[in-house]
C-alpha cells in the first residue's frame, strides 16, 4: 500500500498558529516513519489559511528521506514559489467536481481552474516534478450542485487524456462516501483510465472508517492518503465531526491482509504520541 501522510491537512485548520519548531520536529519524525509521501504544507495565500504561513521556513528545515515530499497550490503563484525547492517532489492541485466548492476553496469556477491547471501542468512538468491533481467533492457535495459517477468520470477523463495528468486523487471533502459508493466510483475510473496512478484522499467520521478503508481494499485501491489520529478536514467544508482517514485503520487493515507497508513501527509510535500532544494542545 502505497501511504501518504497528511499533515498538512491535519494542521490546516487549526486557529492557534502551532509553532515552526514544533511542525519542523513533527515533520521530521514522520519522515522516520516510511511514508511513500508526506504532504507537509501549502504555498498558499496566508490570508486564506494562516496555518501554513512557515511552509518555506519549515521545508528548509526537514531531514532528507527517502519519503516524496508534496506540496499544495491553489494557482500558478503558489507553483512558482514550490517548483523552487529541490525536495518538493509532488506538486498538488484541488480541482473540485462541485462547482461552488471549486469557487470556494480557490476562488475560480471550474471552467477557470481547467485553464488554470494547463498552465499548472506545464510550470510543473518543465520543473522536474509530479502533478498530483485531487478530484474534490468527488463523492457528493452539501451544495446542490450536480453530481453523477459519470460526472466524475468525465472530468478525470479531461484531466488524464486532455493535460496528461498521471497522478489523481478522488476525494471525499465533506465524508459523505458510502463503502458500496467508493468500490462503484472507484472501480469506474480505474477501469477507464487504467494508466492513471488513482489514489483516494478520503474524510471520515470516528465510526466509519474502518468500513471506508475495508472499501477502498475491495476495490483495489493501492494508494491511499491519511491521518494519524484522523485529525484535520477541509477548513472550506468544516464539520467537526469529520475528519481525514486515520493512519492506524490503514495500518491494522494492511497487517491483517498481508498488504506490506514500508512503516517503522517504532517511529510510528513515537509519532502517535506526538501527534495527539500537538492536536491537543492546539486547537
């Protein structure tokens, strides 16, 4: 199972800024655990989320590793600054199937981000690195705007056969994902776009995860993004209730079905500890 680690999104939304130095030790013990990848923070205006206002400070302070490091934009300026760093690997872009939640999250409507991400795929390939490109809302959205599998299908066949993007992920923003919905609508663009690298970024409550992760197995799905704690959630669709998958659900699963992970087990539970001291502390 390949793992990507989010704390990033963990952080997010957090209002009390938690310091650099405590983000810069976090960071780094997870870069001990064995993550494929670690989104570890944002080039993003601070106005919009505060929180990730140190992304440059912190990514000059973090240990080399093995681990991908990836980074999120919200338009050509955030690509310009994180294109700059030798370590960031993945570059990553929400293009939201819900036309109001696209407005939101990067004040630009769908037909906007679609001319945004050419530009987009462009700056990145020419850089050297990896688009990671996240199909938001892809399961639903609060808004009332249309939602169909065929919709998501649609739009992640423009994205991999118009501007060649490699790497997507479907995601469930606001947790609104049924175990029977992520098996169709995964199964559904795997098959038609079976070059594509698909992952799923998925949001949860408490009480659902295990069933959603046990889902995502069924359907194949071998790259999966999460949380330790489960701590986080889109700041833009808040429900405290939900938040991302966490990593020990992913871990326990994969242990009792033989699925290898490359996770230290030591660092790991080093990096619990930390991580319910940090979520706890600041709020």
């Amino acid at each position: 199972m390949f793992i990507t680690e989010c704390p990033r999104d963990a952080m997010q939304g957090i209002q009390a800024f938690i310091p650099t130095e405590v983000k810069i030790e976090y960071l780094n013990l997870l870069l001990e655990c064995g993550f494929d990848r670690l989104d570890f923070g944002s080039f993003v205006s601070p106005k919009a989320i505060p929180q990730m206002r140190d992304t440059e400070e912190v990514l000059l302070n973090l240990n080399p590793s093995e681990t991908a490091l990836l980074a999120i934009v919200a338009n050509t300026k955030g690509v310009d600054q994180a294109v700059q760093f030798n370590r960031v690997t993945f570059v990553g872009f929400p293009f939201s199937i819900s036309e109001q939640f696209q407005i939101r999250n990067t004040n630009a409507t769908i037909l906007q981000s679609r001319e945004t991400l050419k530009v987009i795929a462009k700056q990145v390939s020419e850089a050297g690195k990896k688009l990671q490109v996240y199909l938001s809302m892809g399961f639903g959205n609060p808004y009332g705007d249309f939602w169909s599998s065929s919709l998501v299908l649609d739009q992640a066949r423009y994205l991999s056969e118009e501007l060649g993007i490699e790497h997507l992920a479907l995601s469930d923003t606001i947790g609104c994902a049924s175990p029977s919905q992520i098996e169709e609508i995964f199964s559904l663009v795997h098959s038609n776009l079976p070059d594509v690298k698909l992952g799923l970024h998925l949001h949860a409550t408490p009480n659902n995860a295990e069933n959603l992760v046990l889902a995502s197995v069924a359907a194949g799905c071998q790259n999966m993004d999460s949380a330790l704690l489960g701590f986080g959630g889109c700041p833009m669709a808040k429900d405290d209730l939900t938040g991302n998958i966490d990593t020990e659900t992913i871990l326990r699963i994969c242990i009792s079905k033989g699925i290898q992970t490359n996770i230290n087990e030591k660092a790991i539970t080093q990096a619990i500890n930390m991580a319910n001291n940090i979520f706890n502390t600041y709020k």
